[in-house]
C-alpha cells in the first residue's frame, strides 16, 4: 500500500546541483534535459570543426559523446579560428577526502582542453559552498580544498596557465564587486525558482550562486586578465551545474559582460546501474582514486551491473545486452582504442564474449588509470599546491 502511493506521487526525472535522479529510478533522459535546460546538442558537424581547427583527434569524451551538450561553444571555435583568445573557467565542490572516476571527467576533458587550445585555465574550489550544504566546519571545507587541489594538479595542469582558487581565499576586490552586481540582478523569486530554494534554507544557500556565476567573467582575475574584458570564457561541467550558468548568462549582458559558454557532460554512472550519478555515501557504488588494484578487481566483479545472460548456454545464444552493461558503458570512457571497443561490443554482443572476460579488460584499464592517478598525487608538494594557488600573472598563459 505504501509503496503504491510512493509510485503513484512519482516525481519526474530532477536534475540539479544538489539531486540527480531519473524518473522511476530508471535513466536519465539527457535529450528531454536539453529541452528543459534550452541548451544544444553537440552534434557531429561540431566535434568535425574541432578536430579540423585543431589538427589532433578530438578527446574519446567528444568522440563517445560523454560530453553531450554545449551552450555557444561554436562562438568560441568562431573566435579561435579568427585567432581571438578564449580561457576555460572549471571547479569543484570539495566535499570528500577522496574523488572517485566521475570526479576526474570534467578535468581530464579540462586538461585536453588546455593543451589543445593552449589557454588560460581557471579552477574554483567552492570550499563556501560544502561548508553551507553539507554538515562541513570552514576549517573542515577549506582543508579538504586543499587535498582535492592535488587531486586536480594530478591530472597534468599546466602551471604556467593554471590559476587555483579557494572561494575562502579568494573573494574579495574585483571578484566580489562583480558578484554584488550579479546579486543586484537576481530576485529572490528567480533564484528560487532556478534553484528550488525554500523558506527553510539558510540564507548563505540563498546567496551563494553569484560565488560560482562571477569567475565567468575575466574582471573577476585582474591579475591575470587586467584589460581583456572581451575575454570570452568556456566552462567545462557536468550537466547538473546549468542552473547556475543559466543564471549567468541571463545576468551577463545586463552588467555589460559576455555571456559564458558551456560544454557540458553526462554523469558517470554507479557500478550498480545507470540511473543517476554515483552516490559518495555508498563506497561499492563507485571506484575511487584511492582504490587499491584489489579493491578495482572485486568491486567490478562483484558490483559492476551485468547486460550478461544467466547461463552461458543462454548467453552464448542471445549475447548481452550492451544498453544495460556497465562495464561496457566504463570502457566506452576509458578505453581509448576506438576498434578494440568496436570489437569488444559486437563479440560481447553476439555473446562470443563472456562478462568475466570483458571486466577482466575493465579491470586492467581501470587499475592502470588509478594507478597512474596515485602516482601523479602522489609527486604532488604542499609547495605545488601553494604556487598553483598563488594570485600572480601567469605570463605564458596564451602561447
Ligand atoms: N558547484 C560545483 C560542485 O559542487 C563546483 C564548481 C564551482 C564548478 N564552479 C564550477 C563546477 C564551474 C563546474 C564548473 O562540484
């Protein structure tokens, strides 16, 4: 009875910063979110004119469609190609000591972003923000700041064109003037019907979103780009984050600034399924940086959802089905070899291939990933986080 009721009041499918859930526990429809959003399709014709401006092959994330969205972003390749310049503005919440798969998309796609259009790149730590939303001391939030920034410096930024922030740091001068001009902008009624704030929030919640719109702007940096106000800016992100940058762009012009462009991804999904994003309170849903070679082995074969049959006579007849397959969906990722996928997907497919041995691949890419990661964090010094971190020109940022 009551779970009737349950199904009966069954919300749609809500995706904000804050709750990503589809509808009836099922997958998320990302093409019904790019009508909600009002944000375009990155379609094939756009990953083309990357690939030929660029000369390299686009990233597998543009290649499999990872990320699947974008605001604008062909007004930033109209103005590459002019040779106009451009800086790519990203963050993170600092919410948990130890990121997990889903937390490394957006800054390796960042990363290749960096390199392959040689640009200035900013990263905001909203170490506010998790102290607001989640139950986190400031001393906690901006702590765990500076073990994410390790994190992401792991990754391969380059720190001649990197700039780091904690919001606790950094607000302050420009950066808070803009955001006193962004406030002025947004009503209460719209911040509460963009972000679905109630008259239980605090009224820190209430407030925050101009913290995360204004590093949009190029005035918020003025010593890195002092006098570049036409500067136009490209955010990387996860689709969740829009709301946000809805609010931006609608704000931007009315303060004389350029509206941000976006190119924005799906989530990852959780070993058990792809109804959502992983969830950082259950450690079996997701494989994390920190995993040891053991831990990547058992959770994949233990928890990795299978579009395997339940016999081998079964599957060998009717192969898996690939729609509902975790480990391919993890290898449609991170697997780089475009034809070893293309081979793993038909034989598995037509149930040559049995699930055993496809996670056994999973697992060697996963491992040597991570592995790589726990290196790379591993070479990371207080000192590096502190000269990322610094407020200073960063004088090769554009060659
Ligand atoms: N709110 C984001 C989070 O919780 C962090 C963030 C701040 C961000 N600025 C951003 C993410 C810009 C993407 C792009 O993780």
């Amino acid at each position: 009875m009551e779970k009737k009721e349950a199904e009966e009041q069954e919300p749609g499918q809500v995706v904000n910063p804050w709750t990503v859930s589809a509808k009836g526990g099922g997958k998320i429809d990302y093409d019904k979110l790019i009508d909600q959003f009002g944000c375009q399709r990155l379609d094939q014709s756009l990953i083309d004119r990357v690939e030929r401006l660029t000369s390299r092959p686009p990233h597998v994330f543009l290649r499999r469609g990872v990320f699947f969205a974008h605001r604008d972003f062909n007004e930033i390749l109209d103005a590459y190609e002019r040779g106009d310049k451009f800086y790519l503005y990203t963050g993170r919440g600092p919410s948990s000591e130890a990121l997990h798969l889903g937390h490394l998309i957006p800054f390796m796609f960042t990363k290749y972003l960096q390199d392959t259009f040689k640009v200035p790149l900013v990263i905001q730590l909203t170490d506010d923000e998790k102290c607001m939303w989640r139950n986190l001391s400031v001393e906690e939030s901006q702590r765990l700041a500076r073990e994410n920034a390790k994190d992401i410096i792991a990754c391969g930024f380059d720190i001649t064109k990197t700039f780091i922030f904690s919001d606790f740091d950094y607000v302050g001068g420009a950066f808070y003037k803009n955001m006193v001009r962004v406030a002025k902008c947004v009503t209460y009624n719209k911040v509460v019907g963009i972000f679905g704030f109630s008259g239980e929030d605090h009224i820190g919640k209430v407030s925050f979103p101009p913290v995360q719109a204004v590093p949009s702007f190029p005035s918020s940096f003025p010593h890195l780009f002092n006098g570049k106000d036409h500067l136009r800016c490209l955010i990387p992100c996860a689709i969740d984050q829009d709301p946000y940058f809805r609010m931006t762009r609608d704000v931007a012009p009315r303060i004389g600034y350029h509206k941000p462009a976006l190119i924005e991804s799906s989530f990852f999904p959780a070993l058990q399924g792809e109804t959502g994003k992983m969830s950082a309170s259950d450690p079996n849903s997701a494989i994390y940086v920190t995993d040891s070679g053991k831990d990547i082995k058992n959770k994949i074969n233990r928890y990795a959802f299978s579009g395997g049959q339940d016999s081998i006579e079964k599957h060998r007849q009717l192969g898996a089905n690939l729609e509902v397959d975790i480990p391919i969906k993890y290898l449609s990722f991170f697997l780089d070899d475009d034809l070893e996928l293309e081979n793993i997907k038909k034989e598995y497919g037509a149930g040559r291939m049995l699930t055993g041995e496809v996670k056994k691949r999973l697992i060697e890419v996963l491992t040597e990933l991570v592995e790589r990661h726990r290196q790379a964090r591993a070479a990371v010094t207080d000192e590096m986080v502190d000269a990322f971190m610094a407020v200073r020109p960063l004088p090769s940022m554009f060659s």
